[in-house]
C-alpha cells in the first residue's frame, strides 16, 4: 500500500483533498511510463513539433503520435494547467 507523495494544506479539507487527490492521481499515472515516454513527452512539451522530437530520438513521427496519445497527454496536460490555475486563484483570494 503505497503512501501519498503529496499532501495540499490551503486550511480548506474540501478543496485540499480535490488537489492532493488530483496531485496523487497524476503521479500514480505518470509512474507507469517508461523512460522513452517520459522523454518523448518532455521534448514535446519543450518543442511542441512531434517530427522534431521524432528526428531527435530517430524515430517515426506516429511513435511520437503513439506515445502522446497512449499516455492521455493531453488530458494530463490539461488538468494539470487546470490545477495550477485553481492553486493560484485560491491563493490569491479568488475562489473564497
């Protein structure tokens, strides 16, 4: 039974728990990937141009495709952007 590796302390339970859950959901996800996904993606977050990334590792640019997609990037991508914005709002009074 694994421990959480991270714990959201803002002095609100409900809107802690959403993050850290969000957080701890992400991380468990992100484990899983091997070392050329995780390289794949962080290129691609860097140069945003999958037949850049697919020259680089010399690779095919549907691997790229490949990997992007079976690792939900997007998605990933998306909720952790919504995450950031949440933590900054609530941070700076916005939500509360």
């Amino acid at each position: 039974n694994e421990k959480l590796i991270f714990k959201m302390d803002m002095g609100d339970p409900i809107f802690d728990k959403l993050v850290t859950n969000n957080i701890n959901l992400i991380y468990l996800i992100e484990k899983k990937w091997s070392s050329k996904k995780i390289n794949i993606i962080n290129e691609y977050e860097k140069i945003r141009d999958q037949r850049k990334v697919a020259a680089k590792y010399g690779i095919k640019q549907q691997d790229v495709s490949y990997h992007l997609n079976s690792s939900n990037y997007g998605e990933i991508r998306n909720i952790k952007t919504d995450l950031e914005s949440a933590i900054k709002s609530y941070g700076e009074g916005e939500t509360h």
